[in-house]
C-alpha cells in the first residue's frame, strides 16, 4: 500500500472552514471554534464524527507543538471556547492550522486506506489563502512555509467511528492565494475551467468581501489583476457585531446564543416565525430591536469604505458583495445605498457567499496541477 495522493482546497474563514476535497462534489463545512479538551466524559457516543470531533495534533506549525482540542460543533458546547479575534492575523495564529489539518484529517480516513502499521499516510496539493492586508505584507510566503516545511500528525481521540486513528500528512506543494483575487477567479471561471460572466472581463470591478474578522475590498483592473495601490482591507468584520448582540440579548433576556453562527441561523432564517426570533421559556420572543441598529452600523462602516475606494477609482463598473457578512447586511447595505450613490451592487445567493473562495481555491489548484502537466486521477491511482 502506497501513500495516497489527495487534491484539497481550505478556506479558513473566520466563521468556519469550508473545504473541497478530490473534487468539487466532495465537500466540508466545520465551525471555525475550538477548546483545549484533555478528555471528555461520555455517556452516548455522538453519532456523526463532525458532531464530535475531538482530536490530538502534533505539529511544528504551532506554536504549542502537541495540542489536544475538540473543534467544531463540540466545541461549541464548552464555555471557554476560543472563536477568532480581529487583532490577531490569520497566518499567525494556531486555530488557522488546527482547522486545516482537522479538515484534511477527516478527509484521510474517510477517503484513504491506512498502510500496514495502521497509520493513514497522505501527500496532500493544498490550495489555501489569506486575507488581502496578510498577502500585502508577504505573509503567504511563511504561511507556506510553515505548512510545506512543517512535520504534521493528527490522532483521533473520542470521536465517533474514527476514534484511534492517526493520519500523518505530507503537503506536496503550497499554494497560498489572495482571498479577494480568488472570488474573482469564481466569478470568471466554470467548474470545467471554461469562462463565465464575460461581461466581467476587460472592466474594473470591486469585489468587497465581508468576513468575520475583515473585510477585503479588492479592487482587479481590466487586465484581470489586483490592483495593489487601491485594493485596500480592514480589521473589521461581523463577528463583533455578532458577539455585540450575543451579549445584550443575554443582559435582556438571559438567553445565552451558543455561537456566532447560531445567531448567523437566526438572522437569516428563511422561515419568517423563526427569522429575529428566541424561544425563552417556550415563548417565541422578537429580537430584531437588538440585532438592526448593531447590523446597521456596521453596514454603515463598510458603506463608507466602498465609497473611499470608488471615489479613488471612479472606473469601477459594479461591486460583488461577498463572503458571510454580506448575507447578514445585505438589507443594510441595499438599503444605505439606495439613500446615497446608488451605485451598481451585486449579490450572490448566500451558498456561494459561504463557498466560492474554497472553490476557486479548488480551480486553481486544478490548473496549477494541469499547467505542472500531473494528471490527478492517475497521481491517485498509482498510489493505491
């Protein structure tokens, strides 16, 4: 038994890790929380392994080598659990690495045969980014490194059907992309590789993508570039706002919200009965005069950064609202922008708002493979 080949795109959002693996129908979605857990006390083995993923990870990419922590879902249920935080950068935190090799981890043993001492060997073509102030400042370079050059082991403890396992990783080759670049090789690109959207193609446009942490506003030019002069970032995203209406619907109501992405599911509840609303005490209780003054001033925020940088390049034709936050402040931004410019908007429905920079991670992991001339499928094969 060889060692397996895997292809696997990750983007490390700061509300959760979405990843491709093998190809573009295979994929993962993992709240980006995690919590210290030296062992757990179970009555009822969880049912599904992304219920319960508690897992140990030795590698030289963190700055504590040897880690044993529940991620995700489980993570959630424990009340010092660590979501992201604006001032720390991406590619210098732990919880970035964690989330990535848990989510390659998962894809090992699920995808994969373990070799004949039990361990599950796997030489991963990873396509990742960061976020534009990171690449700015030549972050991508050590991010890379320490993925690339790093000794990576990950053991499962007790997480349901993989509990045991140990999956040693080997990165082949790094690619680490610019995150609002990447939106842009979505919208221009098909699953296939050919062109879509060519009335993209040849104009400037804004591609404003409102993490939870920051917000990349990437402006690419008519020759399908960054431009690196205007292109700008801030240290700001919906996650505080989100933890801003966490705390005061608990001061109001003491009921405590789990996490950022609980509260994300009540915002944007299809079902108007649920939209805006808790259940406290068995009574459905409104909380939209909490949550539309937090959304609004953030919108506002990123309202006057859209501005700022369409006053810097008045050729700019439309601007792609993008990532997590924009699905939040869409009715705050449409809004905003009908009382002012009226400037031409676009939305993309709120599965691509979570998805598209994964799958262009994907894309271009795909045609970095094809350009190296390494067909995957047979890189797979001869290695089973």
């Amino acid at each position: 038994m060889g060692q397996a080949y895997r292809a696997l795109s990750v983007d490390i959002g700061n509300d959760a890790v979405k990843a491709y693996f093998g190809d573009l129908n295979n994929k993962l979605y993992i709240p980006n929380v995690i919590v210290d857990l030296e062992d757990r006390a179970i009555i009822d083995m969880e049912k599904k392994p992304l219920d319960a993923i508690h897992v140990e990870i030795t590698s030289t990419a963190l700055k504590t080598t040897k880690r044993k922590v529940a991620v995700g879902k489980l993570a959630t249920k424990y009340p010092n659990n660590d979501e992201l935080t604006p001032d720390v950068d991406k590619s210098d935190s732990d919880q970035p690495i964690i989330l990535l090799l848990t989510a390659a981890g998962l894809d090992a043993v699920e995808n994969t045969e373990p070799d004949e001492d039990g361990i599950y060997q796997v030489n991963y073509y990873l396509s990742t980014g960061l976020p534009l102030d990171e690449s700015k400042r030549n972050k991508n370079k050590e991010f890379r490194k320490k993925i690339k050059g790093g000794q990576h082991q990950l053991t499962f403890l007790k997480t349901p059907e993989h509990e045991g396992k140990t999956v040693r990783f080997n990165f082949e080759q790094v690619i680490v992309n610019t995150e609002g670049f990447a939106a842009y090789i979505d919208l221009t690109t098909n699953d296939d590789g050919s062109t879509k959207n060519e009335d993209l193609l040849g104009k400037t446009i804004m591609i404003n993508d409102i993490g939870g942490l920051s917000t990349d506003t990437a402006i690419i030019t008519k020759g399908a570039e960054v431009d690196n002069e205007y292109s700008d970032g801030i240290k700001k995203g919906v996650s505080t706002t989100l933890d801003n209406i966490i705390r005061k619907v608990y001061n109001e109501y003491k009921y405590s919200i789990k996490s950022r992405r609980d509260l994300v599911e009540i915002i944007t509840n299809d079902n108007p009965e649920e939209q805006y609303h808790i259940w406290v005490n068995g009574n459905r209780v409104s909380i939209k005069h909490i949550i539309d003054p937090e959304l609004y001033s953030l919108a506002r925020e990123e309202y006057k950064l859209i501005k700022e940088i369409w006053r810097n390049v008045p050729d700019t034709r439309l601007a792609y609202q993008i990532g997590g936050g924009a699905v939040v402040l869409r009715e705050a931004l449409n809004k905003l922008n009908a009382e002012d410019k009226n400037y031409p908007f676009r939305f993309v429905s709120a599965d691509d708002s979570i998805w598209m920079i994964a799958r262009a991670y994907f894309k271009i992991l795909m045609l970095y493979l094809q350009k190296k001339g390494i067909d995957f499928k047979e890189a797979a094969a001869s290695a089973e």
